[in-house]
C-alpha cells in the first residue's frame, strides 16, 4: 500500500559509509578522507568537553524542554534576531521539511534555480507537489526572470540557496528583494554556509513578511553529527511553522551542545578564516592544471569541471586512493563536474596528488 508516487521516487544520493569504502579498496578507515559531505575538517573539541562534564547530571529519563527556550535564545543572541521569530530543527534538512509540510501539498508547487540542493526537491515532492526547477545562467547565477514567469498562483514557496550547493556562488543582488515582492510565495534562502560568505538575508526579514532563513550548526561549526538547525522568520509565519514541528527533534544532549557552541562561536570564524585560506590555496592550485575549471566558491567546497577528462574515471581514480568527493551523475548540469570539499592542508594536499595521479590515466584525448 506504498503511495503510488514514491514507487518511482528518486531518493536522496549519497557516497557509501568510510568503513564500505576503506573494505572496497582495501584501506584502512584512517586513510580514507570525505571531501563529499561539505563538513569541518576540525571537531570543537572544547565544545564536547563541556557537553560531557554536564551529561552526566542531565535529566535523560525526561523529555527536553519542548519549546527549546534556551537553545532559541543562544541562535537568537547568535543572529542577532528575536528568540520568539525561531524554530529549532534536527539539522537544517528538518528546517527544509518544517516549510514543506506548512507550505506544499498536491496541486501546489514550489519553483527553484537549478542545480541547486536536491533536498529542496525531495522534500517538496514528499508533500505531493511539484518541484519546478528553473535553469540558471552558465555563470551559475539564478535567473530572475525565469522564476518569475515559472511562478503562478500554486507557487507557495521559492527555494534559494546561498551560498549554492553544489555551485558555490552566492545569489544576485536584489534577488531576495524581488521574489518577496513580486510574488506571493514563501521565500526560503538556506544559508547552510552562511559563515564562509558572511552574507545573510536576516538583515531584510524586518521588510518582507514572506521570507524565512534557514541555518545549521552541521558545516562551520563542526557539529554535523549533532543535528542542529534553525528556521528564522517573521512571527506570522514561526506561528505556522510550529504547527509542523516536531515537539522533540532535538535530544537533550544536543540541544545543550547547540547552546554551547553557539554562545562560545569564537572557535567558528578561526576555522573559517582557515577553510577559506585552503579554499583559495586549492582553487590556484587546481586552476593551473590543463583541462580543469574551478569555479569560484564563497563556500567551504569547490565545483570542478573536468573539461577533456572521463570525470568516472576520475572519481574512481580519488576513491581508490581513499579521497571521497561528490558526482552528480544524471544531472544534466553537472555530469562533467565533481565537487570537493575544503579539508585539513594534509587532506587537501593528499587531494591534489590524488587528482594529479587520476588525470594521467583518465585523459579522453
Ligand atoms: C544547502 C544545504 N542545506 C542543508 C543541508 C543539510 O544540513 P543539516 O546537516 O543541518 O541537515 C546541507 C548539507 O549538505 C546543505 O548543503
């Protein structure tokens, strides 16, 4: 009795687990490096430290706190925003999921610059609605235009991304401005990456009542296993998407490690001042090489294009010598591309022998 929708449903893609990979090609797990997942290289070691001398002491037997005050008022004080305009999630894929469950059902549909995160899809035709994906510019910017005419009355939410996974740009200047106004749908900008671009679409929520902002504590802060997102909007809409919320996604534990980290964020921009240092020493890097394009990035990973290169044989190449990175087969835009996350400089330097290595023997010319 599975909903006939799902039987030709495509899932989410991911890379098998480091155990599976290190079996597969005979490694040790320790040799092998996940440039595929868009994390921190750097735990917050002083983080979990403080966590684990207070869980002991915590009331586990209980439920958390449903209204996960504290929490809210640590990413409230962190975006400089109002406790009450928030809404903690298990990671920003259940912020995504909150807006879906609120905003889209069947007969209603929600348009979004493509390549762009393919969670926004999955969670959207979860809902039984459309998912109208909109084909950017070759330079990767979204097209306005395009969205605008590809939205109509059944249009209750507008994707955004930025920076964008996979492509890493951020969005055009006036663009969130635009889709607020000029439409009637919810405006989502993920900003799942906010603290390497240092751009944010908080500072104009005051001015449109249909824009909401979502962020994680998975990629600058180094807590992706921890699960801790939020959803920030106006309290029109925070009312709404309570109604959707999970009462306790977050686990107690969690919940006091997102306080923790949130209120001691000094740590983040140190790693982030690094990542964005190895970002910049990879893409020069990568850029000399015949036959590669780097696209720019204000993210913590790299969109390749492999121009006379069979990118197949490529990734195979990386996997064998243990460096993980992320394929988009299928996708039209991006069948030619790998995209790499920004790691450790052993990591990152371990990566470019790699690559070296696969090209000389996945030249197509
Ligand atoms: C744009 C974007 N949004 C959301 C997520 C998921 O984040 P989380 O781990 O907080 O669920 C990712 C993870 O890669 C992402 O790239």
């Amino acid at each position: 009795m599975i909903r006939e929708d799902l039987i030709n449903f495509e899932p989410y893609a991911w890379e098998p687990s480091t155990e599976e990979i290190a079996r597969a090609h005979g490694l040790r797990t320790d040799q092998v490096v996940r440039m595929d997942t868009n994390v921190s290289p750097f735990r917050p070691v002083s983080v979990m430290k403080r966590v684990a001398i207070e869980v002991a002491k915590m009331s586990v037997n209980q439920y958390p706190d449903t209204s996960y005050r504290e929490l809210r008022e640590a990413m409230a004080e962190y975006v400089g925003w109002d406790a009450n305009c928030i809404v903690p999630t298990n990671g920003a894929d259940e912020a995504i999921d909150i807006v879906a469950r609120t905003y889209l059902t069947c007969g209603r549909n929600a348009v979004s610059p493509v390549p762009t995160y393919s969670y926004f899809r999955i969670a959207t035709e979860l809902q039984g609605a459309r998912f109208k994906g909109v084909g950017r510019r070759s330079d990767f910017y979204e097209d306005v235009e395009s969205i605008l005419t590809t939205c109509d009355g059944r249009t209750s939410v507008i994707w955004l991304c930025d920076p964008n996974n996979p492509t890493g740009n951020g969005l055009g200047d006036g663009t969130v401005e635009r889709l607020c106004e000029e439409t009637d749908a919810l405006v989502v900008v993920d900003e799942a990456y906010h603290e390497f671009s240092g751009r944010t679409a908080t500072r104009i929520l005051n001015d449109h009542e249909n824009l909401c902002v979502i962020r994680t504590l998975s990629k600058a802060f180094g807590l992706a296993g921890m699960r801790i997102g939020f959803l920030i909007a106006n309290e029109t809409v925070v009312r709404q998407l309570n109604k959707a919320r999970p009462p306790n996604s977050i686990g107690t534990v969690n919940a006091r490690c997102g306080t923790i980290a949130l209120r001691n964020h000094a740590y983040v921009m140190r790693n982030v001042e690094r990542l964005v240092q190895e970002r910049e020493r990879i893409r020069s890097e990568l850029s000399r090489l015949k036959g590669v394009h780097v696209y720019p990035s204000s993210a913590n990973f790299l969109l390749i294009k492999f121009l006379n290169y069979d990118v197949k044989g490529v990734k195979r190449s990386l996997l064998q010598q243990g460096m993980v990175v992320r394929s988009f087969e299928g996708n039209p835009y991006l069948s030619d591309c790998l995209r790499v996350t920004v790691c450790s400089k052993t990591d990152n330097d371990r990566f470019l022998k790699a690559l070296s290595r696969a090209l000389t023997t996945s030249s197509t010319t």
